[in-house]
C-alpha cells in the first residue's frame, strides 16, 4: 500500500485514512473553484498554475492532485456533471415517473440556470469551446453529453411505461427536443436578458409534452352512425 506523505509503516491504519479522507475532501475544494474558475475563463484557461493562484496552493501540490492540465480539464469536467446530477437530475428521480418527472427534472434546471449554478453553465460554454478541438478533453465532454441525453430519454420513457405518453413517441427524439428547449433558456437568460425566458422554455415543453401526451379519451361511439346507414 503506498502510503500519503509524511506516513510511515508505524502509523495506524485510522491516522492513514483520516489523511486519505483530507486529501479527498481537499480535491474536492480544489474541483469546485476549479468548476468556478472554467466557468469564467474556459477550459483552455483553466491550467495548474491559473487553479494553484485561485486556491493559494503551490503549483507542485496541485500536480500531485492532477498531474497534468488534461487531466484538471477532465476532472473538473466530471464534477460539474456530477454537480448538475446532484441539483437536476437526482431530485427530479424522487417525483413518480412521467410527467410530474420530467417537469421536476424542467423547474430544476431552470432554477439551475437562474441562480447561475456554474456546474450545468460550464458544459454550454465548454460546447461551444471545444466543439473543434478534438482529443480527450473533448471526448470526455461528449461522454457526458451523451449521458444527459440518455438519462432525458429513460425519465420520458418512463411515462411511456406508464401510458402516459404514446407507445410511438421517441424517447431519444424527446431528449434532444428537451435539450434544445434548455439551450434556449441559456441563450434568451444570459445574452438577451430576457425577462420571459423561463415562461417560453415552460409554454415549449407543454408543447412537447401535450404532443407527446397519450390519447386516453373513449372512443366515439358510431352505433348511431350505423344504424343510420343500414337504414339506408
């Protein structure tokens, strides 16, 4: 077992994991001003020295946390999903499945956008940033995109499991539908400060959803119809 710095074989098993638990929580620390900081500058500024500066720690003590800038970028990545999982996704799984889901995952991600939580904004920001730059930093940011939308499909999914949506209707079609509507609210909140912003995300995804929504009225009755044209 390798042991943290300044531990040597004598020290007890519950001294080495308090100092493992530190070193975690640190990191931790480390990746939020590390989401903040991406948020404001990009991925591409955000580097060991620019996150040592930010976190007043020395630019080697950083390196033992990451190793390198790719390595940062990814990390920070995965805790702002991790980050809008916990704020969106996580609550929205609580609410029973279909619709009352998918407009608890909506008023969560709105209210994400509103207070400006800079987990869910990095992966707007880092789209537009990284769309041309292939390599790992990247794929990871497709990776994640990719979860997002197959966790929108299986919530959606679910109402049709449970007869809310038709049995026709695309999960996947939906995500993407969904997706486009959020992209929106960044667009109509953040650069055109529009005051309605949410209201027009809400109006699109009733539209979504009513389109989507199940035919469950009885079918007509013709027995009147019938009759009348065997009479004729």
């Amino acid at each position: 077992m390798l042991l943290p710095p300044g531990l040597d074989k004598s020290t007890n098993g519950r001294a080495i994991f308090a100092c493992m638990a530190k070193g975690e929580r640190t990191r931790e620390v480390i990746l939020q001003q590390g989401i903040a900081l991406a948020y404001r500058v990009g991925l591409e500024g955000l580097t060991i020295g620019a996150l040592a500066t930010e976190v007043e720690m020395s630019k080697s003590g950083m390196y033992a946390h990451f190793g390198s800038k790719q390595a940062l970028q990814m990390a920070v990545l995965d805790a702002a999903a991790e980050d809008f999982a916990q704020a969106v996704v996580v609550p929205a799984l609580r609410e029973p499945r279909g619709e009352p889901r998918i407009r608890a995952l909506v008023d969560a991600w709105l209210t994400c956008g509103r207070t400006r939580r800079p987990g869910g904004c990095l992966f707007v920001k880092a789209s537009t940033e990284m769309d041309e730059r292939p390599g790992p930093v990247r794929d990871r940011l497709v990776e994640l995109h990719e979860r997002l939308d197959d966790s929108l499909a299986r919530v959606f999914a679910g109402g049709v499991e449970e007869g809310q949506f038709r049995p026709d209707a695309d999960p996947q079609q939906f995500a993407a539908d969904l997706y486009g509507v959020m992209l929106g609210v960044y667009h109509r909140h953040r650069l055109l400060a529009d005051p309605r912003a949410d209201e027009r995300a809400r109006a699109a995804v009733d539209a979504l959803i009513a389109e989507a929504r199940a035919d469950t009225s009885p079918p007509a009755d013709t027995t009147l119809v019938d009759t009348v044209e065997v009479s004729r």
